[in-house]
C-alpha cells in the first residue's frame, strides 16, 4: 500500500509522497520554547491547541501514520523576481501567492488520494480506514513531518528544502490510521550557509532554524491586523503580501524547476503590477481580482494598508502624492495613519 499510494499520489500531481510516524518529541521542545519567547507575534492559535500541534494522535484519535504531499508551485518567469524587488513603483507579491489558492488545490487533491486508498482498500472488504487532510490549516507542525517523511531537511530560514527541488513548493498532510511502511528522514544539507539569514529584510531569522514572526515581513504584511511597525514599515519595501528573499538567495533553489500545475499559473498579471494601480483598486475590483487567491483573506483594508507602505518606500512623484492624498478621507483609521506615514516619506 505505501507503494502504491505513493504512485497515486504522483499521478494526481504531486511531487513527493512521504511517510512517517508520529514521534515529534524534538520538534515539540522546539516549538514550545518559540512560543514561549513570543516569537509567534499576534498568532494565537499557534499556542491555543497545546500539544495538538506536535501530537497528532491527541488532534486526530487513532493516527498513527502521518502522509506528507509536496507540491511544486513556482511559476514561470520568476527570474524577474528580483528585477521587480529592484523596482519600487512595482508590487512585490510572495510567488506562492500569484496563482489560484493552494489550500484549495491541495485539499482537492489529498481527498482524490484518500479516495482512491479507500476504493483500494474495498477490494479487501474493510473500511477501516480512518483519515484527516489537512494543509496550512489546523495545528499541524508540517515541516517537521514532512522532513521525517523524508520530503526534505528544514532550512535555516525555517521552510523546507529538497535537494533536488529546493523550497518552492507547498506542503499537505494526511493524518491516518494505516500502519503503513514509513520512510527515512531527510538529511540536513544547509552547511555553513547563512545567506538566508544574512538576506532577511528585518533580520527576522534571529538564530539558525528560528525566526521571530513579529518581524518577518511574511507576517506584517498578512497576519497582522493592526498597524506595522514604523520601525520597521522602510524594511518592507515593496512587498505588498508576503517575502520571498530567503528563497531567492537560497543556493539549493537553482534546481527548483517550473510547476505544471496550471493553477499556480499567474493570474491579473499579479507578478508584475504598479503600486499605483494596486491603490487604486475600489473594494469590488479587489475582491473581484483575488477571488479564489490567497490574498484574498487579507481583505481591502490591509491590502491597501500594505501597499500604502510601498508607496512611502517609492522614489517620490506627484502622481503617488496624489495617490496617497485621494485615501487620506479613508473610514480606515489603520489605512489612514499608514497613508499619513507613506507622504511624510514623499
């Protein structure tokens, strides 16, 4: 069965299939002692599910076998990244954020597997299969899964790496009661390396394998609701949602190769956008174009808050002044104390 579900799931798409036990007494060490030093930020549930996070059993009675998927999402074109970086009139947005939401993609395509173990399994004349999906959205610790599961060795920046792929793929767990043969844990390849860490925007990779949330740009542009910073707003640049520079200095990324999954493909040309017409978007045309995006979970406000930020960080002209000066009557109080702060940097 290990075998063959590995199979299904490469004809389903992915592009890694691991299995691995539930034993996560180091990770959870880990885990407890970050939450402990608050470096989880504004992310409660990080630290509300206790030991759910690293005990998959006490999440889901009866686990005992712990599928890791990986899917490939970097699309095409990407080496403009850092000439978009470079560019401050443009929006910077994560890569894994340009195409069609993964936790979508993901979960369609992890119940596809379980479906098919299932129709397997009724050859057999049992129905004692038992299973959860998940991706990104329940207390589930999947990296230190997924290195288990032999997917990869977590980065000093804290994300996956492959030797063979890098780190631009997207992660998903099925949590089962199968007693399926398990697989050997990936071995650590980061050497000496330190760029990732040297990279960070904020410095938020504060020793190796841990990073402090409350600065990562990741979580200022999207998980924080409040107000950025101001420390820290010149740091963002242009990223408008999410940070992708520990990624692109990663030495092991020059083997990742192009997903062919057609979701991920750009969508509204998001890869290469002005900060300006970013701005100007009215509340229907933004949910209009994120629909079915990751970005849209933010919503309007933070959105035009984070792309508030970009403009202050821009080379100044009067076509942003202007931008800015038509969202200073905003209901937002954020929105407007943000849009304050991008004109006194005009």
């Amino acid at each position: 069965m290990s075998r063959d579900l590995k199979r299904w799931g490469l004809e389903l798409g992915f592009n890694h299939i691991g299995i691995t036990d539930t034993d996560l007494q180091a990770a959870e060490a880990e885990h407890l002692a970050w939450v402990k030093k608050g470096f989880h930020g504004e992310m409660d549930y990080m630290a509300k599910h206790g030991v759910k996070r690293t005990r998959p059993a006490e999440l889901v009675p009866n686990t005992i076998r712990v599928i890791s998927a990986r899917l490939d999402y970097l699309p095409a074109n990407t080496a403009a990244s850092e000439a978009i970086l470079q560019d401050h009139s443009k929006a910077f947005i994560s890569r894994y954020a340009l195409g069609r939401d993964y936790h979508k993609v993901m979960r369609n395509k992890l119940q596809k597997l379980c479906e098919k173990i299932q129709a397997e399994l009724a050859h057999y004349q049992t129905d004692n299969f038992e299973y959860r999906v998940f991706t990104d959205s329940a207390p589930v610790l999947e990296v230190a899964l997924a290195e288990k599961a032999g997917s990869g060795w977590r980065g000093k920046h804290t994300l996956l790496i492959n030797k063979n792929r890098g780190s631009w793929f997207f992660l998903g767990e099925i949590y089962t009661n199968l007693p399926l043969a398990i697989d050997a844990p990936a071995e650590n390849h980061c050497g000496t390396c330190t760029s990732c860490m040297t990279v960070c925007p904020t410095q938020a990779i504060t020793a190796p394998y841990e990073v402090d949330a409350r600065r990562c740009i990741s979580y200022l542009t999207i998980e924080l609701k409040g107000s950025i910073p101001v420390e820290l707003r010149p740091l963002i640049g242009n990223r408008v949602y999410g940070c992708d520079d520990c990624q692109l200095c990663c030495p092991w990324n020059k083997f990742a190769e192009i997903t062919k999954e057609t979701d991920f493909a750009v969508k509204h040309g998001l890869d290469d956008i002005d900060l300006i017409d970013c701005f100007s978007w009215s509340e229907d045309e933004f949910k209009s174009k994120m629909a079915g995006s990751a970005i849209y979970r933010i919503g309007y406000e933070q959105w035009l808050r984070n792309v508030a930020i970009g403009l202050g960080n821009a080379k100044s002209s009067p076509a942003i002044i202007r931008a800015l000066q038509a969202r200073l009557n905003s209901h937002s109080e954020i929105l407007r104390e943000h849009v304050n702060w991008a004109l006194l940097q005009q």
